[in-house]
C-alpha cells in the first residue's frame, strides 16, 4: 500500500512521499470511476489473466451491478459489480472486496456459478452461437464459453503471504496426488488479487 504518512484528510485520497494523490479504488465511488471506461477494463483483464498480444482482450461490453435472475431462497437477487462481455466470448466478473465475509469461498462459487449460467444464457444467444448450423448447435449443446470470477481483495485471503494474485481452477485428485496436476478445464477460474492500489488522481 502507499506510503499514508502524509494522509490526506478524505479517505479515499492518499499521498506518496514525492507528495502524488492516488484515488483508493477500495470505495465503491472510486472503483466505479476507475472502472468506467473501456480500455481501463480491458488493460486490467489482460494483464490480471496474462495474455499476450495475439490471444488479448480486442473489444468489450460492461455494465455495473448487473442483475442476475437466478431463483434463490428469499428470492434474494445477486448482482455483480462489473459484468463484462468480450467479443470473442468470453464473461467475466470484477467484484471489489472491502472485508472477508463468513464462508468467503462459498460466496466466490456462488458467484462464478451466477457468471457461469449467465455467460451460458448469453453465449447460446450470441451472433457466433447463433451463426452455426443447426447441426453444430446441436452438438454444442453443452459448451460452456469461458468464465473467469476476479475479486480485487482488500484484505488477504490468500494462504500464503507472499504473494498478491492467485487463480484457482478444478483439478483432478488423483493428479494432483501423482504430481501431474493440471486445471480440468481453463473455461471456469477465479482469480484473487490481494493488495488495492491506488490511481492516480487528475
């Protein structure tokens, strides 16, 4: 985190020695200003997944808070911070995290499976979806389209210390109990990040 010795008197501002104001993007009006604009999205998606040049984020669509009718006990609704929709399809998910809730990984799957089941709904109505013979639709009945649950955290729930990023994937038990271990599938991750940085203030 920044240097806060020279704290600035509004919360979300903090100032580094060389005396640069730095928004904090972990309040909400913060994160939403930095979110707020496309090529922002899109830098942070590609440099949060490591994707190079040839295999990057090209263009997208976003919303805040986007609502997902998902039936829950209570009929509690979920909404995701920042929905995102690439145009090669795939569908993510920004979720800024002040503190760690109760049962906080139960919630990160919840969530995915919130993404994942809205991802699916959208992607069987997009124009590459639809643009397939009907043959293929068939056959691809049950393709997921990639999903990926990012949640910038501002306390760590990371197991160990040094490091800020994890991504977490499903694996097999035996493989991983052989040493030969790799992600069954890379369409559904979650991504930690650990440590909220500031932006800088113009």
């Amino acid at each position: 985190m920044y240097n806060n010795a020279n704290q600035s008197t509004k919360k979300y501002i903090v100032r580094n020695e060389q005396g640069e104001e730095f928004l904090l993007p972990k309040y909400a009006a913060i994160f939403r200003i930095l979110m707020d604009d496309k090529d922002t999205i899109r830098d942070v998606l590609n440099s949060l997944l490591q994707l190079d040049p040839d295999h990057g984020i090209v263009d997208l669509e976003y919303e805040f808070e986007k609502p997902i009718d998902i039936f829950m006990p209570e009929n509690d609704p979920a909404r995701l911070d920042v929905w995102v929709r690439t145009k090669d399809n795939r569908y993510l998910n920004i979720e800024m995290q002040n503190k760690v809730h109760s049962f906080f990984f139960d919630r990160m799957q919840l969530y995915n499976s919130y993404l994942t089941l809205r991802g699916k709904y959208e992607f069987n109505r997009s124009p590459y979806f639809q643009g397939l013979s009907e043959e293929d639709r068939k056959y691809r009945y049950y393709e997921l389209p990639e999903t990926v649950s990012i949640w910038l955290c501002n306390d760590s729930v990371l197991r160990s210390k040094d490091i800020y990023k994890d991504v977490w994937s499903t694996y097999s038990e035996y493989e991983v109990k052989s040493g030969n271990a790799h992600p069954i599938s890379r369409k559904n991750r979650y991504i930690d990040a650990y440590g909220v940085r500031g932006c800088t203030r113009s």
